[in-house]
C-alpha cells in the first residue's frame, strides 16, 4: 500500500502579521514598537503592494504629532524617503503622502532638507497633472511654510510658473501655495521677477478663473509688490522683456485692467485683493 502525500497548506511569509497584525491596526493604535515593525517591512522587503500598505499605515500613523516624533527617533524618515527611488510610481506617491504628513513637524523638516533636491526633479521628470506631481507639491508647500529651505527651491521657480500655466486647477492651486510662500519671503523677491513669465499669466487673472486659483495668484502678486516697493528704495534692478515683473509691472496699464474688471468679482476675498494691489501700484 503506497503512502499518500499530505497536503500542507502554503502561506506567504509576511502575510499571518501583515493582514492581522501591525498593518490591520488603526492608526492611534500603533505604538513605537509597531512602527518599528512596519518600517523595517518597509527596509526588507521589494514587493510594491507590501511597500504600500507599509507606506500607508506610517502615513496614517503620521496624522498624530506624537508618532511624527516617533516615526524622525526611529530613523524612518531616511527609509520612507528612499522610496522615492522606488521603480514603482504608486509606491513614490505613497512616499510622497506619508511626507507630506510628516513635513508639518518643524523638527522633521530639518531632517527632510537633503531630500528637497530629489522632490523637485521627480516634480520636473513626472508627468504633468499627475498623481505625484500633486502630491509632490503637497510636501514642499509644507517644506515652505517657513523661510529656511526657500534658498533650495529658487532653481525651481521657472518650473512652478510652468505649472502654473500649463496645469489642471488642482495643479495650479497646489503650486500657487508654494509660489505664495516663496512671495512671503522679501529675500526671494528678485529671483521671483527675474523668472520668465508664461505668455498666458495674464489671463490666469480673468474673472472666469476659479475661485481658488485667483485669489491665490493675486496674494502671489500682493506679496510681490510690497517687497518690490522696499527693494526699489535700496536697489535698481534691470528685468528682462519676458520677465515675471515686466509682464506684471512693466506694463501697468495692461494689469490694472485685469485688476479693475476683477474689482467687479462675485467674491470679497478677491475684490479685497485685487483693490490691495491697486492701492499699491498707485
């Protein structure tokens, strides 16, 4: 009589803890030693739709200020940033969100600074209006919150105002958040009028434009005026044909028609905006 071959039952090595285990517990649940877990799943292992869960449990973990803190003590800021070189592009975006949590913690952003340099060139190599891109700009709207990192970004400022031009209204809102940041900056006021200006800026300042594309745009300008103001007390710069100043103020008849049209806007925020930057220029 021959024996018979038992059946043993095949399970995947990761998978009894990752489906019950750290993974499945919601986010305030986690404590050090579980994201410790997590992020050495997220060191060890290649398999993007494990890297991904791994990602998003940290990411949701990160919502809570005591687990960014946690997350920065534990050395995981170097390794979720690593997989920003992940082949996979899902994999980055989660990347990309798990930082965006992390980078409202000052603390982090100090040590996020090295990988300011990698954010900008996957904004400049993605493709336009995608996924990453968006998320991309969600980091460094965070990263530019303060003046300290705007010195890394001044390279970048011709990319935001092609965006800025060519991209979806979610894509302008997010990178008028950066470029209104940068603007708060008095520093950064030169290398922002020195930017060549897409052919279309003006008509970013129609009164068909939404909402919140415009009022941003028009805060971008505000804060460029009034350091223009200072700077034009102190220094006399020569800006080229194309650039952001001459197209702006260069030509003030042409803009203080897209400022006085838009003094007519159904909404008091942009009206209040608008008549801020006429008070300026007269």
């Amino acid at each position: 009589m021959g024996w018979k071959k038992k059946k043993v039952k095949k399970t995947a090595v990761d998978e009894p803890w990752c489906k019950r285990g750290v993974l499945a517990k919601p986010p305030a649940g986690l404590e050090q030693q579980h994201l410790q877990v997590v992020l050495g799943l997220l060191q060890g292992t290649s398999d993007a739709s494990t890297r991904e869960r791994a990602l998003v449990t940290v990411g949701n973990s990160a919502a809570f200020t005591v687990n960014q803190d946690f997350i920065r003590n534990l050395g995981g800021l170097h390794v979720i940033a690593n997989c920003l070189f992940d082949e996979v592009t899902s994999v980055k975006v989660k990347a990309m969100n798990v930082l965006n949590n992390l980078s409202m913690n000052v603390a982090n952003q100090e040590e996020l600074k090295i990988w300011i340099p990698q954010i900008l060139e996957i904004l400049e190599a993605t493709t336009l209006n995608s996924e990453l891109q968006v998320a991309g700009l969600r980091v460094l709207t965070n990263i530019s919150v303060t003046n300290n990192y705007h010195h890394m970004m001044t390279n970048s400022i011709p990319h935001f105002l092609k965006l800025l031009a060519e991209g979806t209204e979610s894509i302008k809102v997010q990178v008028l958040k950066v470029l209104v940041n940068l603007s708060a900056n008095p520093d950064l006021t030169h290398d922002l009028l020195c930017a060549q200006a897409p052919s279309s800026f003006l008509s970013l300042f129609d009164s068909c434009v939404n909402k919140e594309v415009l009022l941003r745009l028009l805060i971008f300008v505000a804060n460029l005026k009034e350091h223009l103001n200072l700077l034009q007390g102190s220094v006399q710069y020569e800006y080229e044909v194309e650039s952001l100043h001459s197209v702006i103020f260069g030509n003030p008849t042409l803009f203080f028609l897209k400022l006085t049209t838009l003094m007519l806007y159904q909404d008091n925020e942009v009206k209040q905006q608008a008549a801020k930057i006429i008070t300026r220029q007269s």
